[in-house]
C-alpha cells in the first residue's frame, strides 16, 4: 500500500529561546499543534518578585521563567495547571508583586532538596505532564546576574532594574549587556541548537528577556554553527529603557552582534493599530512607547528576503501578536 508523499508530514525540531510571558503564550502553546519538537529555553537571570525572593533565600536558580515553559507545553489537566499558577501568602516584594506563586516554590523546592537541576527537571515535567516529545531547559544551571552598560557609562545590575529601572534613568539607552559571573551553557541545550531544524528567539523585551538566552558560554559558537534556520520575532512596540526609538534593523543588528553571525529570517509587524488603541495600550503598560520603526530599506535587494513582514496583531486589545498567526507565519518559512 503507497502512502502519498503529500500527506506525510515530517517532525521539525524546534528551538524556542524566550523568557517572561511571550514566548510561552504566543509561541509555544500554538506550536505544539503542529508536527513539531519544541525545546523551550529560558535565560535564568530573572531576580524579582517571587522568584527572586526564593532565589535570594535559598540560594536556588529562578524559577519564573522556567515555570511558563513547563505550562505551555504541558498537557495535564486543567486542575494541574490552575495550581500551578496559584499564588498564595501576603508578603510584598519589590516591583508590587505580592506572594508566591506555587509552582516557583514547588520549583525551588526540588532543588533545595534533590541538589540535581537535571532530576528537578524530570521531576517538573512528569508532574506537569509535559509530552516526551517536548522539553523545557535552563540557558544554564550556574547561578548568574546580568548586568548593563547604559549610554552614560553607567552599570546597572539585575533583570529586574533593567526590565523596569528604579535606580537608574530609563531614557538612558543600553549599550552592552553581559553575565557575571559567567556561566556555561547547558550541556542538553547545546545539543538540541545542533540538532535543531529552526530555531527562535523572541518575541520578548530584548535585554531582559531574549539577549540573555544566548550570553551563555557556547551558546554563540552553537548558534552559528547549527543549520537550523535562526528567525528573530521583533516586538511590536519598543519599550522605556530597553529600546527606545528602535527601529525593526536596530532589533536584528543586536541580536546578531550577541550570536556573533546572521540571522536567517527576521519576522516583524506591518500592522499600524488606530491612535486611540495605541494609546489605551499604553495606559495599560506605562513602559511600551511606540510602534517599532520600519526601515524603508528592508524591502529591497537581499534585506526583503531576510526581512518578513506580516500582520500578526491580535483584532482588537492590547497591542500584542495573535499567536495564530505568528505560529502560521514561521512554519511558512520552515
């Protein structure tokens, strides 16, 4: 009996760098319906709220970020994953986050008392119910801060000062981010760029969420050497402090100068919402700014190749991509 070669559908193995709330929302969850293998990574750098206050008491690695990975691609019951975002106590920490979450505390209570990052994972994953096909792993397991030069030559530590500034004037822009201590990446991650068919980095704020990712040791050497298509996803609005008056260009240039070679695909927005949209949005989110600029030279010579432009916004709401539709257009270039 012949098959019809149209109707076999090959395994693509993806890998997804991206902490915070965006990757796993607006990425992971839509591809897992596709014939896909996802890898999720996250930059484990995260130092406020819940998971900073865990991280800082017991000397464990941040769970925040991990703990979105592990929901998106998990297919336990609804139960599972209603207590696994349960938040609990009264305690205040620094930004206004109030308690704990649940699952960071499972979390860091498995590496507290297992003294294994790797077992603690296996046992994240079985409890949560997240298929074999599918795994959600550290940038690294050494414990590390980030830090950034800011334009004045000013140094400022932590995700979360970068994220949203206290201490430091956040019209001042970034210019370099680096880890210290430094730290390798994970052994597991390394293996899964070189084994990888594409692989995506954002959408997510750029230095507090996606740059990290691949600070790594090793991780731009794998970068670069993997023939896995690289597509960056730029964010649709730039944001106080992180990328003030970026344009689509200034998103790819310094995701670039962090892996050290070309990305393959860069996906960004041609949507333009309504005035009062926009500006309900930023209501909502005092630290989005504008629309992210669209250079004219991007549609021409070797750029419009390279360059993706698609509408990817949601219909109506806050200014964020349609995970459907982002999903749609990276499969269309794998």
């Amino acid at each position: 009996m012949k098959v019809a070669k149209n109707k076999v559908k090959a395994i693509k193995k993806f890998v997804c760098f991206g902490g915070g709330n965006a990757v796993p929302k607006l990425l992971l969850e839509s591809l897992k319906k596709y014939p896909v293998r996802i890898t999720g990574v996250t930059s484990m750098v995260d130092n406020g709220g819940s998971a900073g206050q865990l991280r800082e008491d017991f000397n464990v690695l941040p769970p925040g970020d991990i703990r979105r990975h592990i929901l998106a691609l998990s297919d336990a019951p609804q139960w599972k994953k209603d207590l696994w975002v349960f938040r609990f106590g009264h305690e205040v920490f620094d930004g206004g986050h109030k308690g704990h979450v649940f699952a960071n505390a499972f979390i860091a209570g498995l590496e507290n008392i297992l003294k294994d990052y790797g077992k603690a994972l296996d046992v994240m994953h079985e409890f949560m119910e997240v298929s074999k096909k599918h795994k959600a792993l550290p940038a690294t397991v050494e414990k590390t801060q980030i830090y950034a030069e800011l334009e004045n030559g000013e140094t400022v530590k932590g995700e979360d000062e970068i994220d949203v500034p206290i201490k430091h004037d956040p019209k001042l822009k970034i210019k370099k981010v680096f880890l210290k201590p430094k730290a390798k990446a994970y052994p597991q991650v390394l293996k899964a760029i070189a084994e990888a068919d594409a692989i995506t980095i954002g959408p997510g704020d750029l230095y507090s969420s996606s740059i990290p990712c691949i600070l790594m040791e090793g991780m731009a050497d794998a970068l670069c050497k993997t023939k896995a298509k690289k597509i960056f996803v730029v964010n649709a609005m730039t944001k106080l402090c992180e990328t003030n008056d970026y344009s689509v260009m200034d998103f790819a240039k310094e995701v670039e100068k962090y892996m050290g070679c070309p990305l393959d695909y860069v996906i960004y927005n041609t949507e333009i919402p309504n005035k009062k949209r926009i500006e309900e949005y930023k209501k909502e989110e005092p630290s989005v700014i504008e629309m992210v600029k669209i250079n004219p030279s991007i549609n021409s010579g070797r750029a419009g190749k390279k360059f993706i432009g698609a509408k990817i916004l949601t219909k109506e709401g806050a200014i964020v991509y349609d995970p459907e539709k982002l999903v749609k257009t990276i499969m269309s270039l794998i």
